[in-house]
C-alpha cells in the first residue's frame, strides 16, 4: 500500500517539540546497530555462516549478493569525516592492500563456493579513486574473475570530484560502472574551507554533466547539514545548486559532531556549528526545495528522480536499508571487503579489523580478519523487522510481522505501543487497530519511532556515541 506520509510538505514543528526529541539516536543502518557487535563472536561463526549460504545456494539457487569493498585511502582529510580512513599522499600503499584484498577475497570464497552472483557492487572509502586507474582495472579484473555481476547489476563507486577528470570518468565506465556518487556536502566557499573541503560548483556540474555523456545509470550527490558556518539561507543556495544539475539521486545527512570518537572533528569549532532550530530549517528547505524540483522524498536522508531505481522501489514496497543507506533490494546478504568493512550474511553481522596492521596481519595468517559482529536471535530478527518497516515504509503492518514470526504484535510489544502514545500525541504517528503510521511530522523524528523498539537501548540508555536525530 503507497504510504503518502513518507513524501511531507514541511509541518510546523514547536520548540517544545524540537527540545523533547532532538535526540541522540541510531541512524538504523542495521538492527542490532554497529554499536552492539561483540568480540566473542568469532571467524569461526562467519565462516559457519558462509558455509550455510553456500549450502543453500546449492539446494536452491542462492540469491544474489551484495559486495561491498572499503578503499581507507585519502589524500586529505575532511574535518567532519566520520569514515574508517588513512590519511596518506603515498599512493604506492595501495599496492600492498589490493594484495590483501585478494586474499580476503580468496578466503571467502573458499567457504561460500565459486563464483557466487553478484547482484550490487559498490567502491567506498575513503576514497575509491585515490587508486589509479590500473590499480582500478585489477581490481575490477579480480572482482570479476572470482564472482559473476548479474545482468543489470548496480556497480557503484564513491567518487571524490577533486580527484577525477571526465577522462578518468571515462575509464571507470569502460570498468564496468554504471552509478557514481559524488561527495560534495556543501557549495559555500566558507563551508567547504571551515571543513578542510574545497571543491567548485563549476567543476562539479562539468563532471556530473560527463557522466551523463557517457551514459552512467545513476548519479548520486551527497550533502550534510549542521556544518560549520551553515546557515538557512546559504544552504538554500546550495540546495538550488545541486537541484540545478539534476543528480538522480540525492542523499542529505545531518553532521553529527562526535570529537571524542573522531579525531579530525576536533579541528572544527563547535561555536561555528549552526544550533538544533537552524538544523532543522535546512532540513525543511531541503526536503521542500527537492520536492518542489520533482525529486521523490525516499525517506530520512533520501531523495531520488521518480524513474530512478530507488524511487521505484519505494512505489512498489521493496525498499530497503542496509550499512549504505537505502537499497533497492530487500534482504540482500552483504560480504564487506577490505579494512573495517561491515558484512551481513543470513542471520549474523560482521566487521573486519579496523587497522590496517591488525587486518594485514590476520590475512598473513591464513585468516579471515573479521574480529567482531553478532548472531541474532529471534527477538533481534522481530525487532529488526518492525524497525526497517517503519524507517523503509513508514508503515507497520501488524498481520504481515505476525505471520513472518508467529507472534500478536499487541501482545509482544504491549509495552512499546504504550511508549508510543506519547508520539501519537505530538503528532508522530498514528496507532491504529491493526497498523502504526509514521505522520509527515513523524517523518522528522522517523529515528525517534523506530528507538522506541530497539531492546538494546531500553536496557542502555547511554546514548553519547550516536548523533542527534536533528
């Protein structure tokens, strides 16, 4: 069924609204979010895990996967990054860990069996494109030779535009790339300054203006709001501009300042940064600005051109969420490669060793460098199911969990729909007999709906390590 309340006009929000819930909160990426892995779950049970998917493959086909490959390399840093990163101008480093990745790549497919399809494939960092374009065309080579891209596949890369040229643009085509997403965040110059960020709107339409030429599928352009120096008024300008070039899709963050977990982040000063009132004003004015210029509001932090993939997607209840944001494809298993690379693979959650030091030498060793994750059990599987329905659809259709998990909502979660009278009252939502719906102001506080289930933070409510939902 469409869900009109994920596509809001900009609803009135109070200052008693805006104090109660701009909250700090999981962006539910995952459930259980990154934050929940454990030490104690071992290789040894992603290897299990990998083995049972190559089991099942060979009863029943298995379905597509999800590759995902972590490039850490930048040339600089961006004050506001929160990436897994190595900040380095010593571009011969990339020889030793493309090295490695074949090597995970070996391991891996030592468990799960040759050749398994490839259905999404994506190039994050980092930056993707501090390699060269050999080193590029190895990789993909050796991507290649070990699983099989589905007709149609997504092959995306994270393009940094002041590292490529339309020449280079060109080569990741002939690569085998259809999707590009460009960083940009903002187009003020005292922005971008403030930030360690320098690009010009100029360069960044003759690049997306290429990549058109040369027939790349989707073009992507992500922003953040809450920067340093940010203000209403110039990101409006900002979100004119990239509306200007027509991206097809759109994905607009809040910055969340975490200094104490990230480093560079110290080097930004906090007076700068706009207050909660101003952060929620660029998020009105973007959704309305990108609404208003025809973009369908996917959700949270996604806008896409109604033919795009994703909004299609949406339309037909097939949206997802995984550690890249929303997805086109429900319930896709992930295999993350490279440093820190997060995997999802049936019902368990990996991530390799966040060093270069540690995940080199657990290759050496002949092993996989996964050093944490988590299994999870039924409660977790129900839980994660009414969390993604609402941050994917907006929408909890009672009769559709019951029947997946032999459960009666009103029973199970006596307890959170009782906690959600509170957001019924604001405005948030809707409980209805057999339903919960997020409103179009609910929207806003989507982060807020979905916290009301995670068991995991109703048994901790310390909550510093997240960003706020505004």
């Amino acid at each position: 069924m469409p869900n009109a309340c994920i596509t809001p006009t900009a609803p009135a929000i109070s200052e008693d609204l805006l104090r109660r819930y701009d909250i700090a909160g999981p962006r539910y990426t995952s459930y259980p979010t990154a934050d929940r892995f454990v030490e104690a779950f071992t290789v040894q049970q992603y290897e299990q895990a990998l083995a049972q998917r190559a089991s099942g493959a060979l009863v029943g086909g298995g379905a597509p996967l999800s590759l995902y490959v972590h490039i850490p390399f930048c040339e600089s840093v961006c004050y506001y990054c929160a990436c897994n990163k190595v900040i380095t101008r010593h571009h011969e480093r990339a020889g030793e860990y493309l090295q490695a990745l074949l090597v995970e790549m070996d391991l891996t497919l030592a468990r799960l069996g040759r050749a398994p399809q490839v259905s999404q494939l994506h190039l994050g960092g980092g930056s993707p494109t501090f390699l060269s374009d050999t080193e590029l065309g190895d990789l993909m080579t050796a991507i290649a030779k070990r699983f099989r891209l589905t007709a149609g596949a997504e092959v995306s890369i994270e393009v940094d535009p002041r590292t490529v040229t339309t020449e280079r643009l060109a080569h990741l085509r002939g690569l085998g790339f259809n999707r590009l997403s460009f960083g940009v965040q903002d187009f003020d110059a005292a922005v971008q300054k403030a930030v360690h960020r320098q690009q010009s709107y100029a360069d960044v339409a003759a690049l997306m203006a290429s990549a058109r030429a040369l027939g790349f599928e989707s073009t992507n352009v992500d922003l953040i709001y809450g920067l340093p120096l940010q203000t209403p008024a110039s990101f409006q300008r900002t979100i004119a501009q990239v509306a200007e070039l027509r991206p097809d899709r759109i994905a607009l963050y809040a910055y969340a300042h975490l200094p104490q977990r990230f480093k560079p982040q110290r080097r930004i000063d906090v007076g700068q940064l706009p207050p909660a009132g101003d952060k929620l004003s660029m998020l009105s004015g973007a959704i309305g600005g990108f609404l208003a210029q025809g973009y369908t509001y996917i959700g949270m932090d996604h806008f896409a051109l109604p033919g795009d993939s994703l909004a299609v997607a949406k339309r037909q209840g097939r949206l997802h969420r995984n550690f890249q944001g929303y997805s086109t494809q429900a319930d896709c298993d992930m295999i993350g490669l490279g440093v820190s690379a997060i995997g999802r693979v049936g019902v368990t959650y990996s991530q390799n060793a966040k060093t270069l030091d540690e995940y080199y030498d657990l290759l050496r060793q002949g092993q996989l460098p996964v050093v944490r994750g988590l299994a999870l059990n039924r409660d977790d599987l129900l839980r994660r199911a009414m969390i993604m329905a609402l941050m994917c659809q907006g929408r909890v259709e009672f009769e559709s969990i019951e029947l997946a998990h032999l459960i009666k909502v009103p029973e199970y979660f006596r307890a959170e729909l009782e906690a959600l009278r509170p957001l019924q009252e604001a405005g948030m939502v809707q409980l209805l007999p057999g339903s919960i719906e997020v409103t179009a102001l609910g929207w806003y506080f989507v982060r807020a709906v979905a916290m009301v289930f995670d068991r995991y933070l109703q048994a901790d409510r310390t909550r510093a390590q997240f960003s706020k939902i505004i």
